[in-house]
C-alpha cells in the first residue's frame, strides 16, 4: 500500500505562539537582541524583514512590538501542536523547529476521504491563529519538501510528480558543499535531478544524494520516529503581554484546550477536571474546573471556563497560564474506573521551585559582589539558579552592616564626638547613570566606641554608611 | 603665579587608551598653574614628545622627556637627564618593543642595566616586602639618581601606604620625591578616562569596575592641594630633579649616512661629479648654456643649506631602482630641479618646461627639500628591502602614522563603552553624512538625539566630541624613511609594525618637520607598473627596448583624445571628475595637464577659481594682474591662483607675510585638521589683501581655497611629475591601446575601474579580447600575434598561481585534447580545478561550464578511491547553461564577462521600456526628458559638491553620468543606495561635449534580473 504523509510547516510559530492573535505589527528578536528574527504579516507590510537590524526595523516602523525570544520554550510549542494533532493521527513525528508529520492513509476512512481531513485542518488552525504550509505526499521527505516549498495537495499522481519535480534542489537541506556542487551544475530542481542515471550521481556527488532521493520516491524506506505523548497532560503558555480582565485569557486557553482534546483523542480519553495556574507577578492564581462525566472537547471546556472566569477577579496581572489534567475516564467505560496519578516526591531543587512559584520569584535570592566603587552598588542580589559572579570584593576597608539608606550626621559631631581614624578614601564615580557618587570616606570612633563608617559628600554634608563589627 | 612643583610623571594620549589629555593640553594646564616643569613620561613611548616640545615653546615651560615602565603593579618612571641619557632611553623603549607584537612592549627589572645619564623614580606595589628589596637593590645601583616616587591619588588606605612607603624611603637612607600618576590636564575628563578604560578593556563602562580609576585624582593638580596633600620639602624635591634633566629635543640634530660619499671626497665634490655625469646622459650634445648656469645656481643652494646628503640618498635609490629595471619617478619642489632631472631621479625636461624650475627649494624659505619617490607599486618592497640592507635595520625605520579617533570609530568604541547596542550605532553611522566636515556632522548628531535627547544619547554626543582626534595607534607611513648615521634608536625608538619585518619609529612626518629631521618617502604607484609592463610588450614587439624617453612628446593625437574625455585607464585624469573637466580645458600642451591634474581638486573648487580660469582661457575674461609681482606670481595660470605654491607666494606678495609667516602658513595648511590653527593667518591674510587693494570676495575665496588645500593639498611641483605620467599612459592608450589595456589588467588592483570596465573600453576601441582558456592562457593577459588580447589565469578568482604556473608548464604545445588528458597530466588540488570550471576556462574542452564540473566530478579522488576511471568520452547529461546563468558566473568568478552586456538582455526582452542607451543621449536635445538604465558601477558624493551625488550607470554601450541632487537622494535614498541595476527618469543636461542626465525619479530594477531568469526558465 502506498502511505500518504501530510506535512505541517509553521514558519511564524515562535512569533505566533506568543502574538495572541494580536493584529498590530509584532516581530521576535533573535538570541542576540540585535535582530528581527519573525515577524508578521502586518510587520512585512511594513517592510520589516527577518534578519533586518532592530534599528533599521524601528526607524521603519516605529510602534512595532518586540518579543524577546524564550528558547526554552520553543520545542515545546511543537509538543503542545504534536498533542492538538493527536485528534487527526495517532501516528505523529516531531519535526524539529517548525514542522510536524502525520501519518495520514490509515485516517482517510475516519475522515471520509482527504478533502474533508484538510477542511478541518484548516479550519482548526485558522481558529488558533496559527499560520502553516500544509502538504500530502507519498514519503515523508516529499510531504516536508512540498510544505517547505509553499504547501501541495493532490492526489493525481501526473500532477503530484511534476509538482515534486518542481522543487528547488535548496530544498533538500544538503551540506553547503554538496548544495553549491548541484549548483554548479545547473541542477537546480529535483526533476533535473531525478533524470539523470543513479548510478553516476552516485559516483560523481556521493551515496548521500542518492541515498536521499531514494528517501523522496520511496525507494528506500524513511520509518520517522512517532512523537509519544505523555501520561497525563501539562501545558504551559507564557504571554507575551500583561493580561488584565479575564475574558482575554480565553484566546491563549483556546489553544491549550486544542492541544488537550487532541490528547485526549489520541487516547480515547474524557478529562473528568482540569486545574488551571494563572501565572502572576508574585503568585499564582489557581482554579479548577470540573465536569461531573468527563469531556473531551475543546469548545465544551472553553465555555466552562468562560464561566468560571465570569466570578473570578484577578488579583494581579496574569502572564501565562498552565493547563494540568491529571484525572481521566476512558471514553466508552464508566465512572468507577476513574483513576488518577499522584504527583510525584519531592525533591529539594521541587521544592526551591515551587517555595518560588508561591513566594514569587523574588522572593528567594543569593548575594553576590560586583564591582562597582560605590558602596551601595558593590554587591547585588542574584537569581538562585546560575553561577555567582567572579567579581573581586571592594578593595580596602569596608564594613560588614552596610546601612540601606545613609543616615545624616550633624556636621559638628564629626571631628568632636566622632573621632576620625582613617581616610579620606575619595570615591568619584558613577557618573554614567542616575546615581553618581562624590564622597570622602572616612573610618571614625564614635563616643561609646563603635567604629563607624562615614562620608563626606562634595557640598560638606556628612553622613553614616555603616557598622564594622 | 610661580609653583614649586614639576610634574615628573605624567601620561598623555600616547599612552594609548590610558591618557586622557593631548600633550598640548597638559603644558598649557601645567603653564597655567605655574609649574616649574613638567615630564612627559608616556608608557614605554615617545610618540607624544614632539608635541609637548612645540607647546612647551609656545609656552615657554621647560619640557622633561622621560617614559613610563610597568612591571606588574610597580611603576618606574625613567627621565632623560642628557643627550645622552635620552639616547639610553630611547635604547630601553626600543628593547621592550622590539621584543613584543605591534603596540606592546615585553621588559623586566633585569634589563634595567646602566640606564647612563637617566634619573629613576620608582614607585612600589602593593607587597611591601618586594617593595623593599627592590628599593635597596636600585637605591644602590643608581646611587644619586634614584628616587622612591610617593603618590597620593585618594584611594583606599591612602594616607597608610604614603606613611608606610615615607618610612621605608628614610629607613633605607633613599631620597623620596612625590608625582601624580597624571591621566589627565583637568578632573573634567573623569568621564573620558573611563570610557577609555572600558574601550581598553572591550566592556561597557558599568562592568569595568575596578578596572576604572576609583575618583579623578589624576589630574594636574594646583599647588594648594599639593602642598596639603605632600608637603614642601617632597615638592622642592621635584624641582630639583627637573633642574637635573638638561636634554632639549632640539639639540637632535640629524647625522647623514656617510658612506655615500667615498672616503676622502667631500659630499659637495662628489654631488657635483654625479651630475656631471648625469649631464652626459642627458645631454649627449652638450649641456646648454641656460642648463649650465641653472645647475650651478642650484648646487650653490644645495651646498649653502648643506644638503648635499639628501639628494645622495636619494640618488643612491634611485639608481638601484633603475638597475633593476624599476621604474620610478621623483616629485615635490626639490625634484624639480636640473639637478634631479640629470641624477635621474625626475624625467621632466628642464627645457621643455623651464617655468617650474623657479620653485626649486630656496635659502628664504626654510622649508626642508621635498622629494617624495614614486616606485612601481608591484616592486616597491624591493626597493624597501634594498634600504634596510644598505643601512640596515638599526639606521633606517618608516615614520609613524598615528591613526587617530575619526567619527566612525569614535561613535563605534565609545557607544559601545556606553553599552549602546552595535545595530544602533551602525544605524547612527549610516545616518551621517560623513563628507560634511566635523563640527555639521556632530551637529548632525546632535540632531538624531531629537529635542530632549536621553541622558545616555547625551553622553554619547559630549564624548564622542571628546575623543575625537585621540591617538589610537602607531601605524606605519606609507614609505616615508629615515636614515640616520648612528643606530636609529639613539634618535628615537623604533617598535615593531603589524606587517612582518617591518619596523617604525615612534614618530610621525610632522614630528620629524618640526625637528627639522630629513625623511625619503619611498611610495608605490600602480601606474608605474603598467608603463613598465606596457613598454616590456612593445620592446619585445619591436625587438629593441622601448623607454618613456621613446614616446613622442606633444603628440597632437594624445590631447585630442583626451580632449574628447577619452580616458580610461589614464593615469590622474580617469576620475569622472576628471573626465568633466578635461572637454572644458581641452589640453593642448604638458603643462596644460600640470594645470588639469591640480585644478580637479578641493583647493581651487572650494577656492571657486575653476570657472575663472576657464573663462580667461576661453578668451571670455580678461587677463589681468593688480600688480606685477602678482603677474610673477600668476601668469602661468592666467592670474587665477590654481596651486599651493601660488597662495603660499600671494601671500607675500600680496598680503605682506614674510618669508617665516609664509612658512608658518604652509605648515598650518598642513596640519590644518590636526589643529585648525589657521584661522589667525587667514585673518591676517585676508586684512594684508584689503589692505593692498584687492576685494574681500577675492580675500575669501583665497581663504576657502587654503582650506581646501587642508583637506588636500596638491601642489604644482607633485602635479609636474604626476602631469608627465599622464601624458606617458595617454599615449600609450591612444597609440597601443590593447597592450596599454594589457597591461592594467596586469597591474590590477589599481587605478579607478574595475578589469570589466578596462576590458569594454578597450572593446570599443576596436581590440578584440578572447576569453580566458586552459589551453591559450598564461598566467598574465597576453598579446596574441594576430594583436588580440588573451585574457590570462590571473583573472580567475580562487586559482592559485603556482597552480597555473604548472598547468602552462606542463601543457603541450597543441594543447591538451580531453579535460581528461589535462586531468592525468597536470595535478592541480580540486579547487583550482572548480575554480577554472567556473571562470569558463575548460568550455574550449568541455562545451560549457555544466559539462565541465560534470567532467571533473567523474574523477573525484575524494570518491572514487584508487585508480581514477578510464577516460570515456563522456555522454553529455546536462543541460547548458542559459546566456544568464553564464553572465552571472563570469561575473562572479572572472569580474567581467565577454558576452554580452546584462543591460543587452534586459532590453532585448523588453523590460527596459522606453529607455535609451548611453550612446543614443548624443542625440539628445538638452532638457529633452530621457529614460536610461544601467548597472550602478560608481556613487561618489564629493566633499566639494555640496549634497550632490554622483552615479555612473553601464549599459552595453557606454557609461552615463547622472546628477542627483540632494532633495532627490534624500526622498528616493534606498533605490539610490541599494540599487545594483537603476532605471532613471531624468533631464539631459550638455555642457559642451559633457552630457549628463540629472536624475527624476529613481527605480531600483534590481529584481528585473531576477525576473529575467523567472520567466526565462518558464520558457523550457
């Protein structure tokens, strides 16, 4: 039996994940900050190009929204889309960064043909706001390179092959050597490729070529490796933007709601309650919402939820949300087989995180030096996670009870009641941002004997700074 | 207000990155506080002293020349004392740098040796115990000239380690002295100094932390706070060190290599025989008597200023030069000169041009003789090479250039040191119209920062307006040497260049102008290279050598040539500029060229002096002169002031300057960017020019024209050799032109067109040009019997030259038969092979491109292991490239293409609607609206043309000249800059022979191209 493979490529999916479904023009930096790596449509209209510098993008378009990228994030975008495609496959690949395949001949009779298959499809990724190049093919190399080259679907097998034969030769994704050889020689398309005897591309450009273009017409079998979903579901969605009034949150829950039926499709599950995190600033809002015989479907959930949310006030402004669903019912069994799987221990580095997923992320912290000459600026806090920074400690004396704001001192006690004992050290710096600092530093004995650290500023005023101990 | 107190450690700007004051600065600030010296101890240099000296006479402060060393966290500051203690000195620098890379130098404690005639200041680091023991191991070896240096700079435990280190200096019986580590003339630069810190370091300022100073303490500071700070007797102790230190840099007095004259001659003697025998040479018939008497006027002058020594070295150059077979030509006023005319070291013909002989260097002017040598730019190092082994490398050393903040790396470096992001400061830059001088570009900048710019942007602008002129680097002149008697390194340190085995002393021409030091500037010139090679052709031609004293002088057809602007590949006069003028100026004679080489330039257009000579030369004006000294002055020039000299002497006679002024105006011309010092002489110009008669319109076109001759002087007595290597390619281009064409290609890179544009000139000329071939080629383009010009291997980008040195070695005469054959007999590496493929030089084996790498393929080593296949006749698989995806690739990989033009395509598939060729606007009625396009093979917007931009465009038959005005750039900016290929509406606009179209609308066509191969596929 000849397969049939369809192939989903997102060119924006980094952007769009994150875009909800906003129209105004929006771009996503690459790693560096320095370049536009996605935009959309309204951006483009604009002129706004990928690879464009952030400056040249702004003085284009000067109200353009940026988005610093989240790598982390990335990979699973593609899982939450692999567990939405669960409702039209259960025989899906991940397609690492931007494309999925799904192995779609055994389908067909589900969906009464292809027509009907790609109707949805369609449909369902038009409600996500989610832009994708869609092919079929008869490999999963010719689906992908199909969708790559702009999307395809046929099923006459004339106008199939002579739209393969239609591809650039860039396409296959060679090594640059190899890529600029095809070049060379005029082979710029598969068809010129696939004309020419095997055997003596074989021996002029390598076993690889070939190798590849037997992968294409199925010559050679190409099995992808199937995506396998995870026992219970968790979806995550960080938002691009600060989110106030609860209704807005149905269009980023819309999608994790998809990629929870196509999870549940794929197993033939009903979900019996959902918890939903509403991430905040500080805390986090949590909810659940249940229903009494389980659900499968996306809509049906999304409209509990608008109900929910209609009693619900937001404490502070939300900006991401997780989706966990944990107790399940098959879709033909009854309610006393109702499971569910208990979380798992916890271990210290669990616990550190979710001390901060309560506390808010600020709340837990390290100390750690930097190098600044002012005193208040000599050290700073620091993220738990990561390396402590090298930074030398501040040279000569310095107290060990810093006072968080200095404390004036009546010029006349200095001197007198308050014995100098060292300095002056001058500390002139700071002039690059708003808190410059002149200070004559001086260590002094006060009249019970404490030793304390005090400072003179430019203008005469003298003021404690802190404690040795 | 007298103070106590010499500084005697202190940096400036030549301490690369660490300074933050001029040395100018610096004695003005310590003038102004009363300071009784003060030493410029730079880090292990002395590339600043020179102008420290100037300012200390100006001031009239006594400068100390002294240097800096660091060892880990210890300083020892060294003060030459003598002559001969700054000859140590000079020795020490020059150990350290040699030793270490360009810009570092590499030294430690134990080559601190004799250090005869310095006096020593250390200061100690923080670990008291080496502190001690260094103190007592130098306080004994350099008894009584060793001192411990205590400085106070407000740090942390400041006022402890100053007690501490007072204490050990009287525990050990050693003097103490105090300093201040200066950085900087006043506190204010804090802020710079840091940025500098931070640019030294590669991090924004906020993470240079302790990297920074910790307050402004290192500054020249009053003697109030000295006193607080040190105390009398440690600042008395200065004093007394400066009293020490008797070296003045203008007891430097240059010694002459003396071998040049053999021992018991007199240099005068010897000068005088060499040109005699010159005279034989070049006179076979006799000298003249006018020649005679100018020859002896001129040695007389030579021996009364005592250069005798100057025009031996360079005659002595010169000679090995043409032994060689190099072809050089000397310019600059003392080359123009019987005297240099008969050593061979100019060929322009006293008789045929006496006027310029006038300017030969005089008593009056003190100025040092000024010949600079242009060599063939192929062969220079030779020459180069030559100087070190005659003198060897302790005697000859390049003069520095200091490379200095410009607007780009000022804005590059200290936006960065603001952690400004780098797309935005590329973005600022692009921003800039950079031709617009400095104060309207900072304006320009001011600009972009909007009404209320950030703190940040404001930094930025208030920095960048710091920096700019800092010395960043030493880099190496381009030939300018200096030879001395004794070791080099005596006179002044030499350090190590970025290009291997070269060297460079610390200073730069100006320094060695200032020192009144004689340098020889030794300079390469691409022209050259192509006379040498065109001449070569025509030898082996004509079977007998063939010299530049072959070619006829004043050939009626040359000029009419270049009348018509019919110049490329000329030396000088190819410029579009040029080409405008030369139809106006229609050249009749050598000295018209002199003019035609000088007037193109920013010092008469800025001076508007253009028109006004044309006029009088077209008979429109008259000519007149106020004066006849001025008639002296001008009548070469119909009484319009064209050269530098003209003003410099206008000066005198017509503004009253004396013969120093006159000088002191020419040096401030020169150093005009570096100083802007010469406003004052403009003023006094410009009142001595009223004062006399002449109109203040006059007065200030005479002050914008120096200006202009700031930016870029040019003066008659350069334009004299430069004008006789114009006529020499002229001719040749007029004459010969497939062996002239030839030999550019030969020559390349030079010049101002590219070998694509080389070649269709000559094409429409009438030479036929055949492509490049495996089995015709050599390594250079040659002439074929029939007179075609065979382009040669050197053309094709990526092939090595011993690879096509093997493959004309190793190809049998008929030439090899299969690629196959070619293949088995000549192993070349693979990429020589891809690189021939690409450049089409196997289509004569293999048919077309395609086909060959299909061939070369089949013999892949890297593949097919062991014995390569059987040579077949191979079957041909693939398709041939189209006429596109060949032009492409000849560009891409041979720089041009014998196909047709890109243009030719386009239009004949009807994608250049309506638009005419180059050669139809001859047609053309002025104003008629005309349509043109090409690709955009030159944008120029001159500093002397304000906002205008110029842009030539190439189609298949010619070049046109478009204007675009600023407003029109302004609006159309992206089809401006980005376009490769533009369509243009426009006006057609005649001035005489010179059409230009003075663009409308801009249409960057660019993807036309793209298209074309689009739509020419969908025909398969």
């Amino acid at each position: 039996m000849k397969g049939l493979w369809l192939y989903l490529h997102f060119p924006l999916l980094p952007l769009e994940m994150r875009s909800e479904g906003r129209r105004a023009p929006l771009a996503l930096l690459d790693e560096r900050g320095a370049r536009v790596r996605l935009c959309n449509v309204e951006a483009a209209e604009q002129g706004v190009q990928p690879q464009m510098a952030v400056a040249t993008a702004l003085s284009l378009v000067p109200e353009l929204e940026l988005l610093t990228p989240q790598p982390a994030q990335e990979p699973r975008y593609l899982e939450g889309l692999a567990l939405w495609s669960g409702r039209f496959s259960a025989r899906v690949s991940l397609q690492p960064p931007l494309g999925l395949l799904l192995e779609i001949a055994s389908m067909l009779r589900y969906f009464r043909g292809l027509e009907t298959l790609w109707q949805e499809l369609t449909t369902q990724l038009e409600q996500l706001q989610l832009s994708a190049c869609i092919a079929t093919g008869q490999t999963p190399l010719a689906a992908r390179l199909l969708a790559l080259d702009g999307g395809f679907r046929a099923c006459d097998p004339e106008q199939y092959r002579a739209r393969l034969g239609q591809v650039p030769t860039e396409r296959l994704g060679l090594d640059e050597r190899l890529q600029s050889r095809l070049r060379g020689l005029g082979l710029q398309r598969l068809e010129q490729l696939l004309a020419l005897p095997s055997a003596e591309l074989a021996h002029r450009l390598g076993p690889e070529l070939t190798a590849c273009l037997d992968r294409l017409t199925g010559r050679l079998p190409d099995p992808p490796r199937y995506f396998e979903p995870p026992e219970v579901f968790c979806g995550e969605l960080p938002l691009a933007y600060e989110v106030e009034q609860t209704l807005a949150l149905l269009f980023p829950l819309r999608r994790l709601l998809a990629q929870l039926e196509g999870f549940l499709r794929a197993r033939h599950w009903r979900a019996l309650e959902l918890q939903l995190e509403l991430t905040q600033q500080e805390r986090n809002q949590r909810l659940s919402v249940g229903h009494a015989a389980g659900e499968q479907c996306a809509e049906v959930w999304l409209e509990l939820c608008r109900l929910r949310f209609e009693r619900l006030t937001l404490e502070q402004p939300v900006i991401g949300l997780r989706l966990e669903a944990t107790q399940f019912r098959d879709l033909e069994r009854g309610r006393e087989d109702l499971f569910s799987i208990a979380p798992r221990e916890d271990t210290p580095a669990r616990l550190l995180s979710r001390l901060q997923t309560r506390l808010g992320s600020d709340a837990l912290c390290r100390l750690e030096p930097c190098a600044d000459y002012r005193p208040e600026r000599g050290w700073r806090r620091a993220p738990l996670q990561g390396r402590l920074s090298s930074a030398a400690l501040q040279p000569g004396a310095r107290p060990g009870w810093l006072l968080e704001i200095p404390q004036r001192l009546p010029s006349r006690q200095v001197g007198s009641a308050i014995e100098l004992l060292q300095g002056p050290e001058r500390i002139v710096s700071g002039w690059w941002d708003s808190a410059p600092v002149r200070r004559d530093y001086y260590i002094g004995r006060w009249p019970d004997g404490r030793r304390g650290w005090l400072y003179r500023e430019a203008g005469g005023d003298w003021y404690l700074h802190g404690w040795f101990g | 207000m007298q103070t106590d107190y010499a500084e005697l450690h202190c940096l400036s700007n030549f301490s690369f990155l660490r300074g933050a004051s001029h040395p100018e600065e610096l004695v003005a600030r310590a003038a102004e506080l009363g300071y009784r010296a003060l030493a410029l101890t730079d880090e292990c240099s002395v590339a600043g002293v020179v102008r420290a000296w100037e300012a200390c006479r100006e001031h009239g402060l006594k400068l100390i020349v002294g240097a800096e060393f660091r060892f880990g966290d210890e300083r020892l500051v060294v003060l030459a004392a003598s002559r001969r203690g700054y000859a140590r000195l000079c020795a020490l620098i020059t150990l350290g740098r040699r030793r270490a890379e360009k810009g570092r130098y590499r030294l430690d404690w134990a080559d601190i040796d004799d250090l005869e005639d310095c006096l020593l200041l250390y200061r100690p680091g923080d670990d008291p115990a080496q502190a001690r023991r260094r103190a007592r191991a130098l306080g004994e070896r350099f008894a009584g000239r060793f001192w411990l240096l205590l400085e106070r700079l407000l740090g942390a435990g400041d006022a402890e380690r100053f007690a501490l280190q007072r204490g050990l200096a009287e525990e050990l019986g050693i003097p103490a002295v105090c300093g201040n580590a200066v950085l900087m003339h006043h506190p204010s630069r804090q802020r710079l100094q840091d940025v500098l810190t931070a640019i030294r370091c590669g991090v924004p300022v906020p993470d240079a932390g302790y990297r920074l100073e910790a307050n402004a303490e290192r500054h020249l500071r009053s003697q109030q706070k000295l006193q607080r700070l040190y105390g009398a007797e440690l600042m008395r102790e200065t004093v007394r060190i400066a009293e020490r230190c008797n070296f003045e840099l203008g007891e430097l007095r240059y010694e002459y290599p003396s071998e040049l004259v053999p021992p018991g001659r007199s240099a005068g003697d010897w000068l005088a025989e060499r040109v005699r025998d010159g005279e034989r040479r070049r006179f076979p018939d006799g000298t003249p008597e006018a020649v005679r008497k100018q020859i002896e006027h001129e040695l007389k002058l030579i021996a009364r200023l005592r250069y005798e020594h100057y025009f031996l070295t360079i005659e002595d150059i010169v000679r090995f030069a043409r032994d060689q077979g190099i072809l050089c030509q000397g310019r600059g006023s003392a080359a123009n000169s019987v005297v240099c005319y008969c050593l061979h070291i100019t060929e322009v013909d006293p008789r045929e041009v006496s006027l310029l002989f006038e300017r030969f260097i005089s008593a009056e002017r003190n100025e040092p003789p000024d010949i600079d040598v242009d060599f063939e730019h192929e062969r220079r190092e030779e020459v180069i090479q030559y100087i070190y082994r005659r003198y060897g490398r302790e005697r000859a050393g390049l003069a520095a250039t200091v490379i200095s903040y410009r607007l780009r790396s000022a804005l590059r470096d200290v936006g960065k040191a603001l952690g400004l992001d780098g797309a935005y400061l590329a973005w600022l830059t692009g921003k800039l119209d950079r031709r617009a001088g400095r104060a309207a570009w900072l304006e320009q900048l001011r600009e972009l920062g909007g009404e209320a710019p950030a703190p940040r942007f404001q930094l930025l602008l208030e920095l960048v307006e710091e920096i700019l002129g800092f010395p960043r680097h030493l880099s190496q002149h381009v030939g300018g040497f200096v030879i001395s008697a004794g070791p080099l390194s005596e006179l002044v340190p030499v350090e190590n260049a970025a290009m291997k085995d070269r060297s460079l002393i610390q200073w730069n021409k100006d320094d060695l102008e200032s020192l009144g030091l004689l340098k020889v500037d030794v300079l390469a010139l691409g022209m050259l290279t192509a006379v040498r090679k065109t001449l070569a052709l025509l030898g082996e031609r004509r079977g007998e050598p063939f010299r530049i004293q072959d070619i006829p002088r004043e050939d009626p057809a040359v000029y009419e040539m270049l009348s018509r602007a019919d110049s490329v590949g000329v030396f000088q006069v190819e410029s579009r500029a040029q080409m405008n003028m030369l139809p106006r100026l229609r050249p009749r004679c050598y000295y018209d060229l002199v003019i035609e080489v000088a007037i193109v330039r920013p010092g008469p257009i800025q001076g508007d002096m253009v028109h006004p000579y044309l006029k009088r030369r077209d008979g429109l004006e008259a000519v007149s002169y106020p004066s006849d000294e001025v008639r002296q002055v001008l009548g070469r020039t119909l009484g319009v002031p064209i050269f530098q000299e003209q003003v410099i002497k206008l000066a005198m006679v017509a503004a009253g300057f004396t013969a120093g002024e006159a000088d002191q105006l020419r040096r401030a011309m020169a150093a005009w960017r570096r100083s802007g010092s010469i406003a004052r002489y403009q003023q006094k110009l410009v009142a001595g020019l009223r004062e006399r008669g002449y109109s203040a319109e006059f007065a200030a076109r005479i002050c914008r024209q120096i200006e202009g001759f700031g930016e870029y002087g040019f003066p008659e007595s350069h334009a004299a050799s430069f004008a006789l290597l114009v006529y020499v390619s002229a001719w040749l281009k007029c004459h010969e032109p497939a062996a002239f064409c030839c030999s550019l290609l030969n020559s390349q890179p030079m010049g101002f067109y590219s070998p694509s544009q080389l070649v269709q000139d000559a094409q429409r000329h009438g030479v036929t040009i055949r492509p490049v071939d495996l089995n015709a080629s050599d390594w250079d383009c040659t002439l074929e019997p029939d007179g075609a010009l065979r382009l040669g291997f050197r053309l094709v980008k990526g092939l090595a030259r011993q690879a096509a040195g093997r493959l004309v070695a190793q190809r049998p005469a008929p030439g090899f038969v299969s690629l196959a054959e070619a293949q088995r007999s000549v192993r070349l590496a693979r990429n020589d092979w891809d690189a021939l493929a690409a450049a089409g030089a196997l289509n004569s084996l293999s048919g077309h491109r395609y086909q060959a790498r299909w061939e070369l393929l089949a013999a892949n080593p890297e593949l097919a292991l062991g014995e390569a296949r059987v040579a077949e006749p191979e079957a041909a698989w693939l398709d041939a490239p189209d006429e596109q995806s060949d032009l492409e690739e000849d560009y891409r990989h041979l720089g041009l293409s014998l196909g047709r033009h890109p243009l030719a395509l386009l239009r004949e598939r009807g994608m250049l609607g309506g638009c005419l060729r180059a050669d139809e606007l001859e047609h053309c009625r002025p104003g008629q609206l005309v349509r043109v396009a090409g690709v955009v093979t030159n944008r120029q917007r001159p500093g002397t043309a304000s906002g205008v931009t110029f842009v030539t465009l190439e189609d298949e038959s010619g070049q046109v000249n478009l204007i675009v005005w600023r407003d029109t750039a302004r609006l159309q900016r992206q089809a401006l800059l980005g376009a490769r290929l533009l369509k243009v509406a426009g006006v057609l606009e005649r001035e005489g022979a010179v059409i230009h179209v003075v663009a409308g609308r801009l249409s960057d066509i660019s993807d036309q191209w793209r298209a074309l191969s689009l739509r020419s596929r969908d025909f398969h």
